[in-house]
C-alpha cells in the first residue's frame, strides 16, 4: 500500500496562484490528486495549470474570489462538473496588509479598522471561514476528506510590525480546531500547517534590500532560525501531501505541523 498515494482524490487549492499555495498544488498533483487551482488571477492561475500538466498531472483552473460565498459556491459546482467531488481542501489564501504594519510613523493606536477587518476577511474569513462553510458540508456528506489550512509562525508568537497578520493567523489555528473537533466523528479531518520564513512577493522586501542583501529583520530572523536558512516553497510539499493522505494520516486530526527550520523551537 502506498501511504501517499492521492489518486481518485479531487483536491481543490485556494491561493494556489500564489508561490506556496502553487507549489503545494503541484506536490498533490504529483501524488495523484486531480487539482483544482482557485484563485482572482486568472493569468497566473492558467500558468499554474500549464505546468502542472506538464509535469504529468491533472489540473483545471477556476477563477473565484474565497471572500464571496457566491464566487465560491458557483466554483464549487464546476469543479464537481468538471473533476469530480472535492475530497482535499487546502486554504493557502492570506497576506499581510501593509496599512496594518507598524513601523516607522505607523503606531498600533493609528491602525484603521478597516485596515484591521480586511486582515481579517482576507486571512480568516476568505481564508478559512467561507471555503470551508462552502466545501465542507458536501465532505461530511459523503463522510470522508481532508482540510488542511495554512497558518503562519506568528500565529503562535506574535511578531513584531505585523499584528494584524499575526491575530488573524492564530484565529485560523483556533478555528482548525475547532473543526476538527466538530467534523472528527464525521469522516472530515482539519489540520494546519505553520510555515516559517519562505521568500515570497508579500514579504520580499521585508527580507531583502533593493541590492539583493539581507535585511536586518531577515538576519534577525536567521539567527532565531536553528538551521540558518530560509524555506524553500517545495519544502511544504511533503507535510502537505501527508495530510491530505487518508492512508498516511488517517488519525491524524486537530494537529498543527510546523516547516520552519525550528524557528518556534529557539528562545535564546
């Protein structure tokens, strides 16, 4: 038996036009899943696609907005039309609004709310709340699937600059447990995954100067990092493609898996 073998299974990936959330969608296309890439931008969601078949794997793109139930419920009818009932869920929708950084002349007292509550709708609400309102009754239906949400480092300690980010992170952990208590006996597991520092386009510039040197927030986050390095977007793939496993992790429920170089494992 191949533990992690996804063939037969309907994975639908939210922020899969993103770089982790992409290659994520990749991984589980490999392992077998038929992938459905959701995302607003349609351009990179069609290169996602593109280079999934490439590689050998299924994939069909569906434009929608994880904010709207209406976007994601009409999705959700096409993807059963065109690939079949989703049984893997992966939440990777979510980013940083800089309105909420606090730094330089920006102080928490000054944060507009509506600054706060689009951090908020964008990290938890479209992120976790609303796709698994929308795909996870059909899941309990049928009595079987795997949700899996991305949460964040500073879900767990709170960093500097990016409260915002960080309190709707850790609302997502919450949440995924939650549901994971609620859905076990149904067939339906929820787990998370923490990653740590993976450069990408919504943190780039906080972690690299215009020259290509590091920053001084990435070499304090290096040295916090006991592997010295940051993470490379393949690197999720695997803690992924586990949980999304029926066969792999099949009593594995409520849990949070960490990829991040043990950056929650140093204190001093």
């Amino acid at each position: 038996m191949n533990l992690f073998d996804l063939k037969d299974e309907v994975a639908v990936v939210i922020g899969a036009t993103g770089v982790l959330g992409g290659k994520i969608a990749d991984g589980l296309a490999q392992a077998g899943a038929k992938v459905a890439v959701l995302g607003r931008n349609a351009e990179r969601g069609e290169a996602r696609v593109c280079e999934i078949i490439k590689q050998g794997g299924t994939a069909k793109f569906f434009s929608a907005d994880a904010i709207s139930r209406e976007s994601l419920k009409a999705a959700h009818a096409e993807i059963e039309k065109s690939l079949g009932a989703p049984t893997i869920l992966v939440n990777a929708a979510g980013g940083n609004d800089p309105k909420t950084t606090v730094a330089g002349d920006m102080k928490f007292e000054d944060i507009p709310l509506e600054a706060w509550r689009g951090s908020f709708d964008l990290n938890l609400v479209g992120g976790v709340l609303l796709p698994c309102q929308e795909f996870g009754p059909a899941m309990l239906k049928r009595g079987r699937g795997s949700i899996i949400n991305i949460a964040s480092v500073s879900a767990h300690i709170p960093l500097s600059r990016v409260v915002a980010y960080s309190s709707s992170k850790a609302a997502v952990l919450s949440l995924s447990q939650f549901l994971s208590r609620e859905w076990a006996a149904k067939g339906v597991r929820v787990n998370s995954i923490t990653p740590g520092f993976f450069p990408a386009e919504q943190n780039r510039k906080l972690l690299y100067n215009d020259d290509g040197s590091p920053t001084a927030r990435a070499q304090s986050i290096l040295g916090h990092t006991p592997m010295n390095r940051f993470g490379t977007a393949e690197e999720l793939i695997g803690a992924a493609i586990f949980l999304a496993s029926s066969k792999a992790s099949s009593f594995v429920t409520g849990t949070d898996i960490r990829v991040d170089g043990g950056f929650l494992s140093q204190t001093i």
